[in-house]
C-alpha cells in the first residue's frame, strides 16, 4: 500500500508540474482576455501572489487526478495511455465544462476567455490523462 501511494504522489506532482506549467503559459497567451474582464471579479490575492497560489493548486489537482484515475482504473475500458486520454476527457467533461457554464451565467467574464479556458481545459486534462496513463501501471494480483 505504501509502495502504490508513492508511486501516485510522483505521477500526481509530475502532473501537477505540467498542469503549472501548462498553465502559466496559457495565461502568458491569453493575457489580452483577461484586461477586458471587469477587474472587480479577481480577488486582490490572486492578483499579488498568483504563481505561488497556481503552483500548489495544480499540484493538489495533479495528486488528486493520480489518486482517482487509480481508483477507478480498472473500471476504464481502455489501459495505458488511451484509458488516461479517456479519463483526462470526462474529467474535463463533468470538472470543466459545467464550472465553465456557471461561471458564465454568473460572472462578468468576457466569452472569449471562457472558451479560451474551455479549449485550454480540454488541451490540459488530456494531456494530463496522457502523462498518468502513461506513468501508472499497476502491478498484477
């Protein structure tokens, strides 16, 4: 048990890097979007220390991400990388997609950065899925 819990809190970190990074770039593209937000709708702390709060933020995706997929991996049709691109979708599916929606009928969050994060959030999950998929291979009982 100990073995397999280190093993999903490597592949959770090494996730929870590439979601960072990903991420940051993204941000990094998408600047332009964000000015034309009503600046009322960002919290003055995620303005001033936004890198530190994303960092740890993907990293306890990424360990919860690896923690599930395990969970749930013998229930996924597929194994290796094509069941971690099936799990990075519905993640996406059922995560992204509906805060996405409420986000828009709730916030005055310009629509092209909401499908910015939408395509970014899609991009980034499957890409996540590919690189647990990938990592994770449990030892046969």
């Amino acid at each position: 048990l100990i073995e397999i819990l280190i093993v999903i809190a490597i592949i959770g970190i090494l996730s929870g890097i590439a979601l960072f990074v990903l991420s940051a770039v993204e941000d990094w593209l998408s600047s332009g979007l964000y000015v034309t937000a009503d600046p009322a709708i960002w919290k003055d702390t995620m303005v001033a220390h936004w890198w530190l709060y994303s960092f740890f933020y993907h990293i306890i995706v990424g360990l919860l991400l690896t923690l599930a997929y395990a969970v749930f991996y013998r229930s996924l049709p597929a194994k290796g990388v094509v069941s971690g691109l099936q799990f990075g979708f519905w993640i996406w599916l059922v995560g992204t997609v509906p805060g996405l929606l409420m986000t828009l009928m709730s916030l005055a969050v310009p629509e092209e950065l909401a499908i910015v994060w939408l395509a970014a959030g899609l991009f980034n999950y499957l890409l996540a899925g590919l690189l647990i998929g990938s990592l994770y291979q449990p030892k046969k009982t």
